[in-house]
C-alpha cells in the first residue's frame, strides 16, 4: 500500500502515528512537507520532532511546489493522498484540489474549525477575528459542497469536527473518530496523592481563548467558599494578567519534553479552552498519570469521556467550580479517574 502524507510541517502531535503507519508491513509511506515551523509555535516553545527513519520530502520555494504537482501526478493511482487540513498553507489546497481533479484516492486529516471569535494563536483585535471567522466558516461550508462527495474518508479529530463536517457535505459514513498520540514514558507514575489544597495546573498558550481567566475565577471563587484549591499555570504569553490572583501563580514557560515531568508534580490538569480543536497536554497528563478537568469544547474531552480519567464540564466558570467542589468533597472520585489515567 502507498501513502503519501501531505502538510505544512510534521509536529510532535503527529509524528508518533506516522512512524507507527510506516512500520506496518506493506505499507509504504512518505512524508512530503511544505514550509518550515510556524513562527508562532517556536515562540510557544515547540520543536520540530525527530523524522529519523521516515521518508520526507522537503518541498519548499516554487520549485518544491512544481514538484509536489508532478509527484502527485505520477503517484500510482491506487496511492492513498492524505491531506492534514486542507488550509494547512495556501500551497496545500490547490494539491488538494488538483487530488480530487485527478480523481485519486483523497483523504484529509483535521481538527474541526474553530467557531469562535478568537484568535488561534495569539489574541487579535476584535474585529480581524470576527472577519476571519465568517471567512474560515464560508470557505469550508464552500469546500464542503464542492468537494464533499469526492473525498474518501476524513480522519475527524473531535465529536465537533465530526458534526461540522458532516454539515457542510461530507458523507457521514466517510467520516471516522480520531485522535492525537504522545510517545510513553516510562516514569513512576505513583507520587501523585489527594491531598489538600488541592493543587491544579495549566499548561499552555496564555491567550483568550486558552481560557485561563475562567480556570483563575473558578479557583478564587472555590477559596472564597472555604473549599482550598491552588492553580500553577505554565506557558507563554500574557501571565501579568493574573497576578492579582491570590491562588494562582505564574511558574514561567516550560522546556520542551518537560510537561509530563511538571504535570505529574499535580493532582489535576485543568484545560478551560473556550475552544480547542484537540489539546495534546490533555495526552501528556494521562500518561503522567494525573486526571484532567476539562471544558466540553475542548476536542480531547472525548478521550476523557471514553476512558473515565477525569471531568468534563460546561458552562464556564459556573460549570468548573462545581466539578471542582465534587471532586475536593470526595476524593472517591478523584481516584477512580487516577486509576483510569494510570492505564495510559
């Protein structure tokens, strides 16, 4: 079987699965890559992951675009293409399209869009969100209508990605579960104990839509009504915000490879993302062992649900303080979702 994976650049939430497919025997996999990492990402501290033993292929300039055309021209046409998003850069759409023209065998990979307004990466003014998501929710319900019944199968990564794309045209029985994968780590995992003040951490970009403010009101407000919670918070971006906060202090960013080993250190995550199309930290605490409280919009809160290691919650602020009052007033809960994380 041959494979083609085509993306803007191959990231540590990815790379485990791609050496895993190439390793089956029979397959034959390549990697063809498109730009370099994203400026915004190595500011947040990722690093580009090791490719050693698979086959990528580096197309970059207008050359390396030429070259992407002819190689899928002349790719067998029982080859499977396998597009990470289809706007993962403006190079990836028109191969994208020219796959669907050629009628090979098209499948894509992707988060769901995000429907908010708010910046991705980094917070923008209100109004260029509000413009880029009108613009991001009309070219993919375009795209949908388009190309939805020629595309083979899409490898949805969340219940919403698999909502929005069966609603702008893509067949329901093309679509198919899917989620992001960490290397283990084989670290003792038994340090973790309930014990009080219940100590939380957040880990991540420190943006709006990370939604830290309601993870630092939730824990205030928990402390005003007698019930002790702390919350450490990691990350880069914008931490002078909730230095008023009596119970939440900021302990800086974190060196790559380095969250499991600071997670584990906790009795809970805390992922209060007003939106967020996976989050692989949610990953990284199970296999640290360490239970997750995270919002209904984070994509990740699937795997929670399925495997019993933590809480998900709705409705904000409102939502999160009672989750954590259930959990400070029976430690019962707490672990039997510290149990499901250790059989990650």
């Amino acid at each position: 079987m041959n494979l083609i994976n085509w993306q803007r650049e191959v990231s540590e939430h990815q790379v485990h699965t791609l050496r895993a497919l190439s390793a089956i025997h029979g397959v034959n996999l390549a990697i063809c890559i498109f730009g370099r990492q994203h400026t915004a990402r190595a500011r947040q501290g990722w690093k580009p992951p090791s490719l050693e033993g698979l086959s990528v292929r580096k197309l970059f300039g207008a050359k390396g675009w030429l070259a992407a055309f002819i190689t899928l021209w002349r790719a067998p046409k029982d080859c499977i293409h396998i597009f990470n998003t289809m706007w993962g850069t403006k190079r990836l759409f028109p191969l994208f399209v020219f796959s669907v023209i050629l009628r090979r065998r098209t499948w894509l990979m992707s988060e769901p869009y995000s429907p908010i307004n708010l910046g991705y990466l980094r917070d923008e003014p209100a109004v260029t969100s509000i413009f880029k998501n009108l613009l991001r929710r009309a070219c993919y319900t375009v795209a949908g209508r388009v190309f939805g019944r020629y595309v083979d199968g899409i490898y949805v990564i969340s219940r919403l990605a698999y909502t929005q794309f069966a609603g702008i045209g893509f067949r329901r029985e093309r679509l198919f579960p899917f989620g992001y994968f960490v290397a283990a780590d084989q670290k003792d995992r038994n340090s973790i104990n309930f014990r009080l003040p219940f100590e939380v951490v957040f880990v991540g970009n420190i943006i709006n839509r990370k939604g830290l403010d309601i993870a630092a009101q939730a824990v205030e407000r928990m402390n005003e009504s007698g019930l002790r919670v702390r919350l450490s918070v990691y990350g880069p971006g914008g931490a002078s915000g909730y230095l008023g906060y009596r119970n939440v202090t900021y302990r800086g960013r974190i060196g790559f490879g380095e969250t499991v080993d600071v997670i584990q250190k906790y009795s809970a995550l805390i992922v209060p993302s007003r939106y967020d199309g996976w989050g692989v930290v949610v990953n990284e605490a199970l296999l640290a062992g360490v239970p997750v409280i995270a919002s209904r919009e984070t994509g990740a809160s699937a795997l929670i649900d399925h495997s019993g290691a933590g809480w998900v919650y709705e409705n904000g602020v409102d939502g999160l303080c009672l989750t954590l009052m259930r959990i400070i007033e029976s430690s019962e809960q707490w672990q039997y979702a510290r149990n499901a994380a250790l059989q990650f």
